[in-house]
C-alpha cells in the first residue's frame, strides 16, 4: 500500500467516522421535520379555496366585533419557483370598530392560523356620526399554494 492510498483510506475512515457521529439522532432529526412541514402545511392558504379564506376573514371579524366593510382576495403572482412553492396569496380588508376592537382585530391576523404579513395599513376615524369609531384598510398577504 503506498503513502497516497493510506491517505486516502484515511480520509475516507474519517469520514465515515463523521457519518457515524452525526447520525446518531438522524430518525429523531427527520422526525421534527417532518413535524415542522406538517406545522407549517396547515398554516397555510390556498388560493383556489376562495370560501374557506372568505370564512377565516368572517371568523375573525366574529371574534374581533369588528364590522367588515370590504374584502377581496387579489390574484396570486405566478409562481416562479418549483411547482408546489410557496406564494403570497394578496388580501384587501377594510374593517370599522372601536380602538379595542381594530387593535384586536389586527392582532389575530399578525398572530392566527396563518403566517401573514401586513403591507399596508391605514387607520381613519370614521367621522362624527360614530365618535370613537375607526376604520382600519389592510393590504396583506397570507403565505399560501396556488
């Protein structure tokens, strides 16, 4: 066996020694992956299922007491990514109700079912015929499929 055969079985013991190290909480690692694809798989949207995005809105504006005065679901960008990415899938929400009321209202969007992220935000009051009353519009987007 010559020197640069002994290096090389040595440099390829060591790293099979590596592997072995390495591999000794593989299932378990694999294991909490999968968990965490399943976590995040739920959280998600999907573009197609108009009503039941419509139905997380109304959910919302039930727990909230906050009064919807507009919503839409905007069209998905194309997917530039490998089928099956991820997508922003774009909402306009516009809501009235009382401070208490908007800021909990915004806070169950930030912190809800989905992951999101607020483009836009826009807080008015609503005028003299509702002292107290504010209308809040969102531009967001909730991390979902097409």
């Amino acid at each position: 066996m010559t020197l640069a055969e002994l290096a090389q079985n040595m440099a390829e013991a060591d790293k099979y020694a590596a592997n072995i190290t390495y591999s000794v909480n593989l299932k378990e690692q694999h294991d909490a992956l999968v968990d965490a694809a399943k976590e995040i798989d739920a959280r998600l949207v999907r573009a197609s299922q108009l009503g039941i995005n419509n139905q997380y809105f109304f959910k919302l504006e039930s727990e909230t007491g906050v009064k919807m005065i507009d919503f839409r679901q905007g069209q998905i960008a194309a997917v530039r990514g490998p089928r099956g990415s991820y997508s922003p899938v774009p909402f306009s929400v516009s809501v009235q109700g009382d401070m208490p009321q908007i800021v909990h209202y915004l806070n169950l969007i930030e912190s809800g079912a989905h992951y999101c992220r607020v483009l836009t935000a826009s807080l008015t009051p609503v005028g003299p015929t509702r002292p107290g009353s504010l209308s809040m519009s969102l531009n967001l987007e909730l991390l979902g499929l097409p």
